[in-house]
C-alpha cells in the first residue's frame, strides 16, 4: 500500500472572506495607530470575534506579517493584471504609481515591523524579489514594445521613487513621487 498525503484544504469561503476583512481592517488600523492596535477592536471593527481573528493570526507580529504580505502580493499581482490590460508603457507607469502607494503603506507600518521580534529583514528580503520581479517584466515588456531604451535597468526606476520617499520630509512627498514617475518614464524614451 502507498501511503497518500493528505491533500491542503481550501479554506471555506466565510473563513476566506473572514481573513480578508481581518486584513483590510488591520491594514487601516496599523496605518493609524502602528502596532499599538487593540486586537480585540480590531476583531470588533472587522465583525468577528476574537477566536476568529486569533485562529487566523495566533500573534500581533504574525497579523502585522500577513498585512505587510498581502500588500507586496497586490502590488505584484498588479503587474499582471495590468500588463494584460494596458499597452506596455501605459502598465509600467499605473504599476509605479501603485508602487509609490505601497512606499507610503510601508513607510507608516514600518515602525510596528521593526519592533517585530527578530526584525523584519527576511520579510523584506522575500517581498523585495517580488517586487523586483514584476517591474523587470513591466520594464522588459516595455522595452520590447520600444517604448523605452534598453539601457533602462529597472532597479534604477524603483530606487528613483524610494529616494523621494526617503528623502522627502513634507507630507506631500507622494504627490511629488507621483509626477517622478511621468519624469522618469519620457526620460527612458527612446532617442529619435
């Protein structure tokens, strides 16, 4: 006899749904408030009960984890998305605008990671190949379709952007990112 391994279940679609509101609440309150969140509020506010917010998120560090998470995968499910829907040029910059709104969620969450137990390097290091991953597409497919030069290295674009969130102390930094991404993108043009 061979000896079958269990198959992972799906989790049922209320338990899905459940976890998803947990997360978009979650979300909302770490950006207010950082990681000083009630997490039985938090269940209040999401319309579950604590069970139901702990069995999916046994620690605080673990719910801040999976927020964190689930922004990086939208971000890099976007370059999908986007690239089926939009010519080339047109994806790459909806994606860098969508870029510099995940900069300002992290840049507000970021205090709550850090006090993370053992820091959050190896959550940054496995959500940057992500990202990395979906702009060297957007990048490459825009270069093949000729709307960009092909000395563009896509790394350089995203470091343009975090740069102005790094540097930039007005609340505004995100307005001025976001007109970046126009000045970087006719700047990777081609030369006529």
């Amino acid at each position: 006899m061979t000896e079958s391994t269990p198959k992972e279940r799906k989790p049922r679609a209320d338990a899905q749904r459940n976890r998803e509101r947990i997360l978009e609440h979650a979300k909302a309150a770490f950006t207010r408030a950082g990681g000083e969140i009630s997490l039985e509020e938090l269940a209040r506010q999401a319309g579950v009960g604590a069970g139901t917010l702990y069995r999916h998120f046994p620690t605080r560090d673990a719910l801040l984890e999976s927020v964190y998470r689930a922004e990086v995968a939208k971000l890099a499910g976007e370059q999908h998305r986007l690239s089926e829907s939009h010519p080339p040029a047109e994806a790459l910059r909806e994606w860098m605008l969508l870029f510099v709104d995940y900069i300002a969620t992290k840049k507000i969450i970021a205090p709550a990671l850090n006090s993370m137990v053992g820091g959050p390097t190896k959550l940054f290091e496995s959500s940057g190949t992500q990202i990395k991953d979906a702009i060297h597409a957007l990048v490459t497919r825009a270069i093949e379709s000729g709307d960009i030069r092909p000395d563009i290295e896509p790394l350089d674009l995203l470091r343009a952007l975090v740069g102005v969130s790094n540097v930039a102390s007005a609340p505004d930094w995100q307005q001025s990112a976001k007109r970046l991404v126009d000045i970087l993108l006719l700047g990777s043009r081609p030369t006529q």
